[in-house]
C-alpha cells in the first residue's frame, strides 16, 4: 500500500489521521475485498458447501500481491459496485475459481463485511487515541491538583476551580467515551451474509452454520440475522463517534479560551504555526483550531450516515448506502484526525499556574462571593446574607479593595464571623478539598479503563 | 398537570406523543426540579452538611399543590435561568426554608438532574414503545412465515423473500436499538451536581458522599464527577435516539413503498385519512407517513444536541446548555411520535399475501435466476451458465414465457438437469429453508429481550 | 386569536418570538387556509369557471368568526391532513357552498398557499428585525469609530482595531441578508395550485388565468408551474434564514467572548438575569447567551427543510412535506427569536472604550510590531525587518518596556527611523484612515438599504 | 496540473465531478494564491503603495511553472496556513520581492479571494451542468406532451398526469436554482482584502482604491467591507447549492421510484452497472442511484458550512474558518458530481409509454374519480356526488369492470348525464388542456434563461 498525500481527500488540508486513511481508504478496502471472498470460500468448505480444493484455490487466488489496485479502482468507479470488477479480476482465468468464487453471495455482504474488518481496526486506532488522551489528562489532573484558577460561567468568573479539576473532567469523559467504544463494538463489528435480497437462500438451512464459520475466519460477531437494509449499527457507530469529536472539540474549545491573550493560562509550545512572522509575540493555538475544525469536518459525514439511515429502501438502499461507501471512511478519518490533533495540543502544552492565579485575583476574591454568603447564611439568613455581600461586591468594585478586606471592615461581619473562619472562606485553596476527591476519583476510574485495554 | 392539547409545541400537526409531552414538557421539569430541591436537602441532612429541621421544612415547602406554576413559567421566561424564581417562589417567606434551600447548589445542577428524571421517565416510555412495535414485528413473522414476495434491490424484484423474513429483520434492528438504550441508561441517568464551577467546594470533603446520598434519593446513578461542560452523555443518548427513529422511519418506509398502488402488498387498514373523500379508491399509508414525517423532525433536534455539545466553553456554556432545554425535550416527543405513528401504521397493517405472489409471478420467475445459475454452475462453470441464464432470461422477456419453461425446454438443460432440481432451484419456496432458521433465531432473541424487559 | 404563552411550544423557553408565532401558529394558519379557499372561489368566478352567487356563498361562509377552531385543529389531528375538516366545517351545511367549496383544489394547494401568506407575514418581520438591529450596528459605528480595541485572531491580540469598523462589519452582514431576503422573497412568496396530482385538471386551459386570479386575489407572486412536489423554494427560504441566524449568532458570539471577565471591553446592561444572587459580581451576557442558545434551535428546523427536500416524491412526498408543517413554522419562530434576543443584547450594550484601550496597552504595543515591519522593510529588507521585530518583541515581552520604547532605543532604527514616524508606526490610531473609510463605506450602505425597505 | 484518480478524497467512489475538482482542488488553490499575489502587488502599485518595479518582480516571481506544488504542499500541511510557506517559496530568494510580497495583507486575504476564483470556476461549471440537465428536462417535455401515466400522491395512484409534464415541473424547478445562482453570485464572488485583523491599515486611506484595483485585476466583485469574519456569504452559498442538489436528487428519486419493476415507466439504458450478471434481467437505475449518494454527499459537507459560520471569533475563527478549507471544495466537487450523475441518468433515460399508460388502465379509470364527482356536482351537489362515486368505486373494485362502464349504468348517471360528457370527462387525456398550458410555460421560460447564460 502507498504512502498517501496530505493533500490526499481523507487528508485533506492535514485535518486527517494518515494512520487511519490507510487502515479505511479504498485500497483497503480492496484488501479487505478480497480477504472476505478467501473467507467465505473456506466457510463454505467448512460446512461442506463447497468442495475443498475449491476453497483452496480460492484462497490462494485472493492473494493481493496478484491483483493491480490501481486498474481495479479505476474499473471500480464506471461499475455500479467494486465487488464485479473484482470478482472478474480474482478469476484469473481460473475455472475452478470462477465456479465457486462468491458461491451465493451478493456484493453488499462483501463491502459489508470488509467494512467491518476496517472498521475493527479503525475504532481501535480511535480507541488507542483515546487512551493516550486520557493519559495525558491524568497527568495534567495528577500534575495541577493544586493549580488555582477561575471557573468562568458564561465567561465570567465564577467561582475558583483547579486546572487538575478540570483536566479530571475531560478525562472522565474520554474514558466514557472509551467505556461507550467497548460496548458498541460488538453491535457492530459483525458479519454481513445475505446473499442478493437476505435469504441467503443458497446455503438453504446452513445459512446459520456458512455465518458462523465465516465470522470464526476472520474473528467478527455474529448477528442475529443479515442487516443490508437495516443500518441502525452505523447509526449506533456514527453516535459513538459524534460523542468522541464533540468531547475532544469541547476540550480544544477550552483551551482556544483559556490561551486568549487576556486569559493566557495555557499556551501551546512554539512549534511550526504557532507563531506569525508578521507578529511575532502572537503564540497561536494551532492544534487546537485544527482540533476544532477536524471536528466539525468529522461531524458533517457522521450526520450523513445517520440521515442516511432512514432511507434503505426494502432489500437494498437506493442511494443511502452508496453514500456509507465515502461518508463512512472519511468519517473516521477526521474523527482520529480531530484526536490527533488534540493530542498535539495538550502534548505540547505549557499551564501557566502563576498567571491563573494573576487572573483569579484580578478579580478581587470576588469569586469568593458564593462562600461568603454561605458563610453568612447561618448568622444572616440567606437574604440579607445576599443583599450584604451584593454591597460589599459593589464596594470591592468601586473601591478596588479586595473581598477579603471590604467584609472584614464591615460592621455587621468585623465581631460576627472569625477573621479565620473569613480568610479561609474567602481563600481560592478552600476548593482543594472537594477538588481533590474528585480527581482523585477521576484518577482510579482511569486506572481502571487502562487494565480493560489491551495494547 | 393539565392536558395538552395536540397544538402545543411539542405535540404539534399531531406528530408528538402526548404521554412523553406530559413527562418531559416544562411543567413536569419544574416538578422535578422541585423535587430535585427537596431531595438536595434530604441528601445534605444525611451527610451532616444540614440540619435535619431545614431539610424538613424544605421537602414540606417542595410540595408543587403550593406552587403557581404558571406564574412561574411567567417569571422563568425573564430570568436567565428558570431556578432563580422557583427558589424564590418555594421559600413562601420561611427563613430556614430560605437559609438552606438550593444550599452549594447551582442552576444547572438542579435542572440537570431533573432532566435525568424526566429522561428516565422518557427512556421508559420508548423502550415500551420498542418492545411493542417488536411485539408486532414478532406476530408478523411468525404469522408470514411462508408468506412469498419478491425481495427488492434498488427497487427492483432481485430473488424472492418472505414477508415474515422482512418482519424478523425489522425485530432484530428493533431489539438492537433496546439493547443500546439498556446499556447506555447507566451512563446517561445520573446526577449532576457540581455547585457553581464544578467544585461543589461548599461541601469540602463531603462532596462525593453527598452525590451519593442525592443519587440514592432520587434513584440515578452517580457519576465520578460533574458533567456540567462536558455534555458527551447527551451526544450518547441523541447517539441511541436517532438509531431508534431511523430504524422507525426505515420501517415506515418500507411500507408506504410496499403500499404502492402497483405493489399493494401491504395497506393500512381503513381509518380516518386513509381514504380521500375524492378518491375514494386510494388507501393512502397515513401511519406511516407520519411516522416518516414525525422521524424527520425528531433528527433534526438530536443534531442540535450533537452539533452544541462541542461548545460547552469552560465551566458553562453561553448558548449550547440553553439549546438542550427545548432540543432534548422536543427530541424525546419527537422520537416517542414516531414510534406511536408506526405502532399505529403495524397494529393497522393488512398483507395481501395473494398479490404478493401475483406480483412475484408478474416477473416470470426471473427472481430465480440467480438460483438457476448456481444449480448450473457445476456443470457448465460459471461464466458459460452466467452467459446461458442471461439469453433465457431475455428469451423469458420476449416470449412472455416464464423462466422455468423456457429453461426446461433449452437443449443444454434438458437431460443435463433433473426437471425436478429445475423445478425446486426455480420455486420461490426455495427460500423457505434459510428463511425459516433466520426467523426462528430473530424470534429466539425477541424473547430473550423481553424478558430482560420488565413491565 | 388567544395569546400564546411563553411555555407554548413555539416559544418554548423565552427562544421564540411571539410576534412571529402569532403569525405563523396553528391558529393563524386555518384562518389562512379559510381566506385561501374565499380567495380561490373569487379566482374562480372571475374567470368563469363558478358561478358569482357561489362565490359570493363561500365568501361568507369563509368567516374565521363563525369557525370553532379548537375542535378544528382537535379533527386535523386525527385526519390525514387539516383541510379535510376545514372544508366539512366551512360548508355550514349550505349545499351551494358545499358544491362548490375548494372546486378543482387538493388539500396541498391550500395548505401550501395558505403557507406563504404566513410567510409573508413573518419576513417582513424578519425584516423589520433585521433592519432595526442594521440600526444599532449604525449607531455604533458611528459613536465608536474611535474607539480603539484590539483585534484578535485566534483569540491573540493581533493588531488594533476599533470598535466602530466592528460594528460596521457587523452592519455590511445584516444588510446583506436583508439584501438576500428581498431578493428571495419573489421567488418564495407564490400561490401553490396544481389540483390532485399537479395538474389542476378541473380547470382546463383555464389553469393559468384561475392562478393568476388567486395571485391578485391574495398578493402572492404567480409560479410557472405548480411545486408541489419540488420544494427548492423551501430550501432557498432555509438558506437565506440560515444565513440570517448564523450572522446573528456569530454578533452574539463576539458579544460573550468581550464580555468575558479578562476582556470586558463590553457588557450588557444589568437586568433580570444578568447579574446573580449568589455572584453579584457578575454580569452575565443573558441575551447575547439566548441569542446563541435560539439559533441553535433555528439551524435544526432549518437542517430538517433542506433534508426534506430532496425527498418529495412523485406528485406527494410520504412523509417530507409533512415534516415541513412543524418545521417551517417553528424556524421562522426560532430565526425571529434569534434576532429579537440579539436586539436586545445589542439595545443594552455598554462598549467600555477605557478599558479596551487598557487592554490593547497591556500588550505593551506589540499588537504594532506588524505596523514596525512595514516601517522596516524600505530600509532592511522583509527578511532581516522580520528578524529584528522579533528580536525586539522578545526583549518587549521580556522587559515589560513597550515596543515602542524598546524600538526606539534599539541602534538599528535609532537614526535610521525618524522619531516621528516611529511613534506613528506604533500607534494604535493609525488604523484611524482605514477604519473610517470602510466605516463610510457601510453607513453610506445602510442608508441605501434603510431606503429600499417601507415602514 | 495532473490528473486526479477516482479514488483521489474530491471524487471518493465515483461520486464526485472530476472536472470540479480540478478546478477546486488544492494544486489549483496553490496558483490561485499565486495569482492573488501578483494581482495583489500589481494593485498596489496602480495606487502608488509599491514601486513599479517590485510589483513586476513579484508578477515575474509568481509563475506556478516556477513552483515545486507537491513541496509546498507538503509544507503547508504543517503550517498553520498554506499562505506561509508559499510566501516563503515565492520570494525565489529575491529580495525585492521578499520585500514587497504580500504587502499589508494577512494569509486569510490571500486564501478567501483565491477561494473566490475557484468559486467562480466551479459556479460556472455547476451552472453549464443545471442549464444542460435543464435542456434535457426541456426535451422530456416537449416530447412527452402527451405521454399520460398515473400522477401519484403518497405512493398511490391519483389522477393522471403527462411525463411532459413532470419533466416540465423539473425543469422549472432547475431554472430557479440557475436563477437564484445568478442572483447570488455578485454577493459571494468578491475580492477579500482586510490585513491581520481587517483594517487593512497599511493602505490608510488608499484601502477601498486598493481593493478595488485588486478586485479589477482579478474580475471580482468588490465588497463594502472586509468579511473575514462575516461567512455569511458562505452561508448563502451553501444555500444556493443545497437547493441545488435537493433539486437533482428529488428528480433521481423519481427515476427511482418510475424504474421500479411493478411500474417500469422508465428505465437507465443497459450501460456498465446497469444489469447484474447473476440476475440478467434487472435493469438497475444506476446513475439515479449515484445521484442519490452524491447529493447525501454534498448536503454533508453543505451542513458543515452552514454551522460553521456561527462561530468566527472576533477577527479570525479558530475552527470555523479552517474547516471551510476542505467543506466547501467538497461540497463543489459533491453537488457538481450530483448533477453529472443525473444529467447520465436522464440522458440514458428511456421512457415506456406503453407500461405507462398499462399501469394506468390497471386501476381501473379510478384515477378519474375526482373528474367524475366533478362532473356530478352540479347535478347531485358535492355531498350526493362524492356519496355515489364512492359506491362506484367500491363496485369497480369489486368487479373488476371499469369506472367508466359501471358509471354509465348507474341509474342516477344514465339519462342525468351525457354519455359523452361522460366518457370525456373519464378520458385520461382530459389533462391534456391545463398540462399543455402549463409545459408551455415552463418551456418559454427555458428559453428566457437559456438567453441568459452564455455559453
């Protein structure tokens, strides 16, 4: 298999994963072809529904080296589906081959079956990504528990979190998103065999006996009954993924804020294209804008794939599974494309602790406003505890005093509340606590993510 | 809870379902946020973080006859969030019931985790949904075991197929779709509790034993940490929704296929809007137009769920969360409409088993030509039987004779095949022997879903 | 016609408009469909295809008063579409009207028609919308063409802007989807009359002169041809609706990211919402927030129309038309919504100048260092020019002495660059001669598009 | 340039237009870009920015022959934008060109009116595509005039039609997309010239005479405003071309539906894809088909346009703009192939009067029942009239004789009505009147927009 381009289409423009464009592009797929018709042909021979030497023959002639991809895509694309050209290419004049080759197949079990095979190795590249990004995650929530800085609502600061709170949670959501791979992937890896309109109708009653020895050769699942026509397993695929891009975007998202000059907590560290000729302070976050965009690339054949859905007509699709041919492929592609590339902007990360803490205290401890109401509720009542602090706000506002100094000034607070007990409140490290069980709860179910994958 | 009427919002042109508009429209959420209050209190008395009196005063004021939910429905559309007038309204001036009420909560925590309530309530009514509609699909292929039709590919007659094969591959994709809901409930029904940022600081150390108790009230799972930002878990269930309504639409779109004036195999039994006061002669597939119709619009939300949850920016999101209020509601009325419309479509379905054979015949038997070209095969090698098939079957077209005929009386079949084998390739029933096994396995499994299913 | 209420479905969550769900509700929508049917009686009789007192009949008969439209909309639910029982209603019994009510007419006609009065009605508010947020884009043109602020690209300080070109921006946007929907409107706003099957039969060589009777009759552009079944001008519609939310979300989108607590260079003025009881330092950016969550919800029902589109088929779609009695609807609310949220944040907005200066400065003018290269390149070439600002934006940002200073000293340009021109080189203000000419530019714009649209 | 292989992304499977893609792919965005360049110096040395002799220099440096595309390409992919490495690569070491290239203007200047060349280029591709298949249209209408088939509404048979006429409803259809795209053009195909953050400062007060020079060099339209970060032109783009393809596509999915094996009113002549050799007598809709695929195809990346264009952050997205690099060639390359897709279906297209007209007759002249009731109203009134042509119906169903025969012999008809009105009035040819009126139209106004095109 040749190297591809960048400027290759599943590439297309570097927002691709080259990894997986191998694994899924059309010369795979051929690959993939051709390995489900030697497959077939030993299941047949399995269940003694084709003769042996049949199978053999067969077998050695699906050997790819003997095939010219190149003539066999071209010839592909004027035929209504790859599998004819092939199937003639496979012959090589052979009889033997010829009378057996495809025994009672029809060419979506083919496809089908070879998508799967590819399928099965892409979702475990996506799967690898995953878990690397949840490592680097862990190692950002290990690293920064102690990292204070503002949690912004809305853009606003709100309350202090920790960087390592943060990291936590993106990394509960990857290993979530690893948890949902796992358990769809048997759905869906699964055997295609239905012959022209589902019956399968040559193999008569060793319909179920052909499937299995099929799905034992090349190590897919089993399904209950052939699924041409019904494509709810894409759908089920396609929404595994729009989970994985959606969760990786929303982290680039993050960091694309946080990296604003205003803000400037993390930075990716210079690399090509982080920085700009013309304007040399500028440290763009480049991986993270090709996260976001790969993703958006990513979600628009994803939904493809679910409109798609509605739409396979009786025994087969007119048009609706054509489309899976290119949406499906390229859909992977900018789904581990998007991983990649976030893998790059948090591999190449620098946190800048002491300008969150710069940023957390511009405010004046205002973000400390929720506790000093809790603080107060007890003594107060919650709405004059309320209408206080709103006053003391105001005051910090105009003032340009902090929080901490206003309300100890106050009347109504200077003799009520310890100084103590106001400093602590008021202090950004009180969210330390709840923080740091948190991640460590994050850190123990990624230990347990880990030890159910391979690899 | 008043009744709806078929003109609101979520049932609208009739093509929601009423029951899920009752569980999931904005005067159940208040409810359940009330609720959710109620419970936050109960939960923090048990971890020792309120005192027993407050909670019990809370629970007593979260008693929704005391309510106006109108007025609050009124107030909500002004505030930014919903939650600030009903705090407001549910402390009915009690200043302990002020003093603890929504205590280290936040807005999104309260209509979180009322959302996971009315997504249980929602689920279940789907998955109810589901399970009748494979209930239906079951009879039918059980009932239409031998039932004869042609199979069609890209819309034309391919081989033959039984109806109940048809039926058998619908249950299987409808069994599938309950087999995801079950395992993605866990993931997806869990409490959200997170305060402000995310840190819940004002409970400390406590934070994960107060989640728990909170879960444990309300009966939803509890996540390792809050998921306030990171909205994978909607991508995931709008994932399981948009498999659940294309294998719908998918349905209904075979039958107003099979329903054709040309086809007529299948038609809804006579009911309002089946028949035209104009043409009377038409039955038109009414159900399963709507389900086709109420499919459509229910994806159309599931992608604004998908498409926001990449913008969830930092510790809440400015537009994205706010999207989810009347997206993910309107999905799940969508959704539940389209499974009631092609409940209704099956429950009404009338198969012309007669005219299905009649349109099988109208062929000429030519959907046994594939068949004919694998009872050839051995004697004559593939290429030379393809190349003898396709001239009978041109003879076939011109002389009007069927295939079987015109093959028996072809000098290079005749005496080389027994006319019995001829005769058994080229009988439709031939289908029977795989058709059955596939059938008895989707049927096997039905059962097997249903009794994972209680109710 | 009642009042809506802000839970009804149209408006759900305070994302509506309820000007525009008046317009283009259920409700609305019969008494459309009653003044179509009136209208199409009068067409008739004008061309003498129905006698006057007929037509005469019907016109009376086609009084909204003497219609019960609650147990109207309660019958189109259950019947395949709303106009069956419209016209059984209408017919009071009075068998003149009864003979000839909806003469030569099907129910898609009606509906279809009935559809673009509504239409029309909502573009003009659209419109009106539009032209009035053109407005204060204007208004802050022209105050804040001097307001100087940072552009940012990649959300890094790139070099200065001002406020105003920003709004001129803004402005040139908005008048161009004014622009689109004037030109559009021809094209959408028709009358649909094409009887059962497309090609209103009934009438004969009448046909064209009955629709352009109908057009005059209702104010309505007259088609080629019946489109029943071809629904580009749907998606044209979505597409210049498209264009028009995405524009207002992406206002609303810079209006959160300057409103962030680092930045502050805007904020909207306090209201219900925008600040909190439990941070009442924040000042929450609520409608710029609502207008991001309403076109959300716009861009779905969009999705749906343009998906649709493609699937009407023969001389009725099964299904895809259907679809569009919700979403159409329900976009035009949603899009309305969108922009009445974003007049509000934009009614409300402060624009800091002060503090966006401050924030320019604290850069310490490297957002220049682009503006020194040019001053550079005469005297050392791109490529060492290059070199040395990057030089000497390192010792800036190392220093904290602005660039400006550290230029100035640096031995290279001391003598070699006049004093003068560096200063001007460096100040912000020099983007003062571009702004403003493109800032004319727009306003000169707006004035001619403000005097192209009436009221 | 070279050539591009179907497996090459733009042209995934056959489904896209190579000819598009040459025009759009990334080689020529590269000389493109080339061109921009040198336009762009030529510019400004018109309005005096730079000297004469550089501007030549530059236009001498800015031979593509000069370029090595693959390595630039290369590092492109690398780069955070294609525009660094191509200025780099430009300059040929040359430093009076390395002096004044890409003067004052920032990478996105140089890509988004580069777009807007190879925009221009595909519209006209794409335009000479819709006016041919329109041609085609016409010629369908013109010759089937009075090719009568059953007009169908929910998959039923209705009351007839001509093929004329359908063809006719199609080309009107494809004349409003072509009018819509000449409508749109001036808005989108316009120069792009802002600088790093839009105010072109360089220019100072020369921005609009620079860019307008720049706009006279390379035939573009020039904007009021710089709108790098206004994609609303984008967004009605993606407008344009969904109406486009939803157009091809519903037309294919009549082709589909016509080919059907139990109606066969049309059918693709036999070509490569069109039969299947295991079942020689189908005759697939193959092209139709594909144009099914290539639209789901285009709408995808259609999608990701629209979305994408809420979310351009202040002077320049970080995501949004980025995933426009690869959306939109797609999209071009996608909705071109939608259109050679069907422009091969209609153009092997073979319409069989015949089985029309059989299909027709075979229920039984019930397709005349709204004729009849028609025609009874004024001797029976509506209510009596739709009474009776029910029981009509019901008797011809029964029996099997046609409507025509048991209405002549119903007491009520015989005698009150004219045997020969009824016979007309029952005579599928009754459309003739209003078809012919209608296809007239349609065909005159062809020809006014075949003025309009060039070429």
């Amino acid at each position: 298999v040749p190297e591809l381009s960048w400027s290759d289409g599943l590439l297309e423009a570097g927002f691709g994963d080259p990894q997986t464009a191998q694994l899924v592009g059309w010369r795979s797929r051929i690959a993939r072809m051709v390995e489900v018709e030697a497959a077939l042909a030993r299941a047949l021979a399995t269940t003694g529904l084709m003769p042996a030497g049949a199978a053999e023959a067969i077998t050695r002639a699906c050997d790819p080296a003997r095939l010219d991809l190149d003539e066999l895509a071209e010839r592909a694309s004027t035929a209504a589906t790859p599998v004819i050209p092939l199937v003639h290419a496979l012959t090589h004049d052979d009889e033997l081959v010829a009378s057996w080759l495809h025994h009672g197949a029809t060419s979506q079990d083919i496809i089908d079956t070879a998508t799967a095979l590819q399928l099965r190795d892409a979702l475990d590249r996506i799967s690898s990504l995953l878990l690397a990004l949840g490592d680097r995650c862990a190692e950002f929530a290990h690293q920064h528990r102690t990292t204070l800085m503002a949690g912004r609502t809305l853009g606003q600061q709100a309350t202090p979190i920790t960087f390592g709170l943060k990291a936590a949670r993106w990394l509960a959501a990857i290993d979530r998103r690893l948890e949902q791979l796992r358990s769809t992937a048997p759905r869906i890896l699964t055997v295609q065999l239905g012959g022209t309109a589902g019956t399968a109708a040559v193999y008569g009653s060793s319909v179920r006996a052909v499937t299995e020895a099929l799905g034992a050769e090349l190590g897919l699942a089993v399904p209950d009954l052939p699924w041409h026509a019904e494509r709810d397993r894409i759908v089920e695929l396609a929404g595994a993924l729009a989970a994985t891009v959606t969760t990786a975007s929303s982290i680039a998202g993050d960091l694309v804020l946080l990296a604003q000059s205003e803000i400037a907590e993390v930075r990716e560290g210079s690399g090509p294209g982080q920085t700009s000729s013309a304007m040399p302070h500028k440290r763009n976050p480049t991986h993270a804008v090709a996260t976001r965009a790969a993703s958006r690339l990513a979600l628009g054949e994803l939904g493809v794939l679910v409109d798609a859905a509605s739409d396979h007509e009786l025994e087969r699709a007119a048009g609706a599974w054509q489309a899976e041919w290119v949406a499906l492929p390229s859909a992977l592609v900018r789904t581990a494309g998007t991983l990649v590339r976030l893998d790059a902007a948090l591999g190449n990360l620098e946190v800048d602790a002491a300008r969150a803490r710069e940023n957390l205290d511009r405010t004046l401890g205002l973000t400390g406003s929720e506790a000093l109401v809790a603080l107060l509720v007890p003594e107060l009542g919650r709405a004059h505890a309320q209408r206080l602090v709103a006053q003391l706000a105001a005051t910090t506002a105009a003032t340009g005093r902090s929080l901490a100094e206003v309300a100890a000034d106050h009347p109504e607070i200077n003799g009520r509340v310890e100084a103590t007990s106001l400093r602590e409140a008021l202090d950004p490290a009180a969210v330390l606590a709840s923080a740091d069980e948190l991640i460590d709860r994050a850190l123990a179910a990624h230990d347990r993510t880990r030890g159910e994958h391979p690899g």
